[in-house]
C-alpha cells in the first residue's frame, strides 16, 4: 500500500524509501565508486569522532573538567555537522552514504574508546589520537578525491583545518611550555 505525496513521487505506507522514476533525474556529475568509497570513509570517522566525542563527554572527570567538557562539546557538534556536509555531498553526487552503526563500528579508522570515567589528562590524549586519526584518513583519501572532484577536496579541507585546530588546542592541555634559554 502506497501513498501519492507528489506527482510521480509514491512513498510506502510503511515510510521506507522506493525508487521513483525520477531517480536522478538531475544528470548531475556521478561520483566514482572510488570517490563514493573514499567520502565514505570520511563519512565513518566523522561520525565515530562524534559518538567516541559524547562518550568522552560523558565520562571525563577531574582537573579542568569544566573547560574539557565544554570543548569536547564543539568538536563533537563539529563532527556531527561535517558528517552530514560529507553524507550531503556524497547524494548530490548520485552516492548513498551509510552512517548505519554497524558499518561505522566496522569501518572506522579510529581506535575504540574505553569505558568508564576517564581522567581529563587521559581524555585530552584520547581525543587528540582521535582527532588526529580522522584527518589522517582525510589526508590519505585528499589527493584522489581533488583529482576527480575538487569541491569535494574544499569541503574536506575546511574539516581538516578545524580538526587540526582542536587537535593542537586539546593537547595543549597536557603540554608544558618548552624552558627559554
């Protein structure tokens, strides 16, 4: 049983997604399934800093909590927003992102997160590998992605660019200025 909602457009009375005959009728440029696969790896470790982000959030105790637990806050809304910009990217290239838990737990690039209460100290270098790990994958898919979609390649360098900024500022909280001569 279906139900019209527009012209031509017919959706299931169940909600689940069917094909209509006007699937990409843009006759946009198609990513590759190289450039699909390597978005899709972006799309994962964003989505997996955002979720290892809220468990660290939830879970951080100690010196400066406050200050680490409000910072951890931005980097998880930055991560949960670039997700989507990746996700959104890939359907207007006529790709289908899967952000579903099962493939970003199989497919993620970054390490798993412990459980429990963490330390600030230990969760500023938890989230600082993190961080790090996510770009690391951005900058392993970068140059293949510029050579077939350049607006793809601009979209991943503000990503790296911010990510880079919260790894370098996490991190300072554990490091010691260097002693002056």
């Amino acid at each position: 049983m279906t139900t019209t909602v527009e012209r031509d457009v017919h959706v299931p009375a169940d909600g689940g997604a069917k094909p209509t005959r006007r699937q990409n009728a843009e006759r946009g440029f198609k990513a590759s399934k190289q450039l699909t696969d390597n978005l899709q790896k972006v799309l994962v470790d964003l989505v997996e800093l955002h979720i290892q982000g809220k468990q660290a959030h939830w879970n951080v105790v100690g010196k400066n909590f406050r200050d680490l637990h409000l910072q951890l806050d931005e980097i998880i809304d930055f991560a949960r927003e670039s997700s989507d910009e990746v996700a959104e990217r890939l359907r207007a290239l006529h790709a289908v992102p899967d952000g579903r838990s099962d493939t970003v737990a199989a497919t993620t690039t970054l390490p798993e997160y412990p459980n429990g209460e963490i330390d600030t100290a230990v969760t500023v270098d938890l989230i600082t590998t993190r961080l790090e790990a996510a770009v690391g994958t951005m900058r392993d898919v970068h140059d293949d992605v510029d050579d077939e979609d350049p607006t793809s390649a601009d979209i991943l360098h503000a990503i790296i660019s911010q990510l880079e900024q919260y790894a370098w500022m996490v991190s300072a909280e554990n490091r010691t200025a260097a002693k002056r001569s």
